[in-house]
C-alpha cells in the first residue's frame, strides 16, 4: 500500500506538471474540424440563449469546470476557489479525485469546505473505480452532489511507476453505479482523463448503467507526459514510456465515436481552449462540456477573479458564437454544418465502416 504521504506528494506533482505543460495554444483536432456559418443567420446576440439545465438544476452555459485535483491542503485551495467562481457565474463545478478519503479521511474536511462554496450549482465529485462503495457512499452523504463521476486512467496508470497493473474494471465499476444509483438516486458519469474512447467502450460503458460518458479525449493535459515528468524526478528511474504519449483518441475523434452509439448521452472535455472548441463539441453532439487546463492556468495566474472574468467573457463569446452559426438555441446546434481536413475524415469513414462490419 502507497504511504499517506506519497499520495499528497503524487496530487502535488500533478498540478506542478499539469501547469509546466500547459500551452494554451496547443494543435490538436478541433483545428480540423471546421464550422460553416451562414452568411444571413437571422439570429441576434443573447447571452440567455445559452441557459440550460445539467443533473436537473439550472446553469447559464453549457461549460463547467471538470475535474483537476483533491486531497491535499493546496487542492482544497483550488476546488475552494473553482466551486467559489463556478457559484458565481452560475455554471457546475467537478472536483478532482477523492478517493483519496479512504486512505486518509482527514481529506474529506477539503472536499466539504469546497462544496460549501458552490451551493446553487451542480457539484461533481469523482472517484476511482477501485473506491470502496463504502467510501463512496461517505462522500455521497457527505457532499451530496448532483452527480458522481468515476474516471478511468488505464494509460495513465501504465506509465505511473505505483500505478495499477490490473485493468479489470467492469466489475467494479457497475458496483459503484448500482450503489450511486439504488441507494441515492443520482447519475453516474464515466470519465477518461485525457485518452478518448472508442466505439466499443462507450458501448460496455452504457450497458454497465453510465448514466453520461465524459469523452476526455487527447489533445490537452496529457498524463503520460505527466508521469514522465515525475519518473524524471528520480535519477533511479529508467524506464522509458514516452512513445504512450500519443496514443490517445481526441475528444474529436471520441465525439464521433459517440454517435455510433445510440441513445448514449455525452459530455466532450480535452484539449477545450476557448468558447470556439466548446461550440464543436455541442454541435459533434456533447450534452455539455468540461474544461480543465484553461480554467487552472488562469486561476494559479490570474486568481480567481482572473477566472471569474475568464467565465464571464467565455460566456458572453459563446453567445456571440450561437448568433454566428445560426443556432438561436442549444437544440439548434446539431443542425450546423461542418467539414472535416483528410486525415480526420478518413478516421471517420474507417471508424462508420468498421462499426458497420
């Protein structure tokens, strides 16, 4: 079993990397992916048009702010801050993992603190799927959130030297669904952290009882490079999985994917930069959108009033951008049109053709 200590030390390195890497004008396939807007879209600017309801409450955009972090002192600090600007701007907030109150339950008194600031608004919180149900049931009554959010970091813990080796999650996962599901009555999201998912996944996924996938596809924070960074930390450490770190599906290629499967509900996070990479994922057919490495980077450099601003402007944008393709509302949006550059459109027809196989 991994010291107490270890664990807090992991948390920390994570957000010192996940801010070292960030680039917040990083390539990926939302730049492949292009809109076509109508030159006379005969709508008009309205901030109001982006209201929506998520896990049955109320938001006024149809972003939030996924999950980072959890745990330790500094974590609280930034859940605290997040839930504070999330509260404000009226849009939901996920917390980062806490799973980490099994090892260590003095971490709970965190997560509380943080969940008191965003009252009004839908809380996430997030687990693993080797939480013991009955630690997830202390965090559901604890935190009482309007949904629960299991990730899944196969990749990740590849490459991270005390991460798992034993990769059979179905199980486990369908028991922390049936708990959340029969004994509160709340929604349970599947989420990858940074490495997409296929056709068939998101399939076992639906039929395990996922209530919402979370595509988190490649493209933005990167825990490969992550846990590279931190084997570099020890001079004892030689081996070597940098060549992991492209092997994610992006949140492009995961929203395609989602369509195959019919009924399923999705949200798009990975690789989100700005309001124009939100109106992709809600017109590829995401249910909302989850932004993490923008909404870090502008909190550790600009505070939370920095990011309170960022919110607001990304909303007004994102209003600006409604009006511009023509959608006069949210339901609008899967009628806008768009083409794909070659090596995105041959992924396409390789993935419809293959599902059809």
């Amino acid at each position: 079993m991994m010291p107490d200590s270890l664990r807090a030390q992991r948390k920390e390195d994570h957000l010192r990397f996940a801010e070292q890497s960030f680039r917040d004008h990083r390539h990926n396939d939302f730049d492949e992916l292009h809109l076509v807007r109508p030159t006379l879209p005969q709508t008009s600017v309205n901030s109001d048009n982006l209201a929506t309801t998520l896990f049955d409450k109320p938001v006024s955009a149809p972003f939030f702010i996924n999950a980072m972090t959890g745990g330790t002192a500094h974590a609280t600090e930034i859940n605290t801050a997040l839930a504070g600007v999330a509260q404000q701007e009226g849009i939901a907030v996920a917390f980062g993992s806490a799973s980490i109150v099994g090892h260590e339950p003095q971490a709970l008194a965190g997560f509380v603190a943080a969940r008191e600031q965003a009252a009004d608004v839908p809380v996430l919180i997030n687990v693993n799927p080797g939480t013991p149900l009955s630690v997830v049931s202390q965090l559901v009554e604890a935190l009482e959130p309007s949904a629960v959010q299991v990730h899944v970091n196969v990749v990740q813990e590849l490459v991270m030297r005390e991460g798992d080796r034993d990769f059979h999650w179905a199980e486990p996962l369908a028991a922390i669904i049936d708990r959340v599901h029969d004994s509160y009555q709340l929604p349970v999201v599947v989420k990858e952290v940074g490495f997409g998912w296929d056709v068939a996944s998101l399939r076992l996924a639906q039929r395990l009882g996922a209530d919402v996938v979370d595509v988190a596809g490649s493209g933005g924070t990167n825990f490969a490079v992550i846990e590279r960074l931190r084997r570099e930390q020890d001079a004892s450490d030689s081996v070597d999985y940098s060549w992991l770190e492209d092997s994610g599906l992006s949140t492009v290629q995961s929203l395609v994917n989602a369509q195959q499967v019919a009924g399923l509900t999705v949200f798009g996070s990975g690789g989100v930069r700005h309001p124009l990479d939100v109106l992709k994922c809600l017109v590829l057919g995401a249910r909302a959108v989850g932004v993490s490495g923008v909404m870090l980077h502008t909190l550790v450099n600009c505070g939370a009033e920095g990011l309170r601003e960022l919110v607001s402007t990304w909303k007004l944008q994102l209003a600006g951008l409604f009006a511009l393709y023509g959608a006069p509302d949210y339901q609008h949006l899967s009628s806008v049109p768009y083409w794909l550059e070659p090596r995105l459109e041959a992924y396409v027809r390789q993935i419809v053709q293959g599902d059809q196989r």
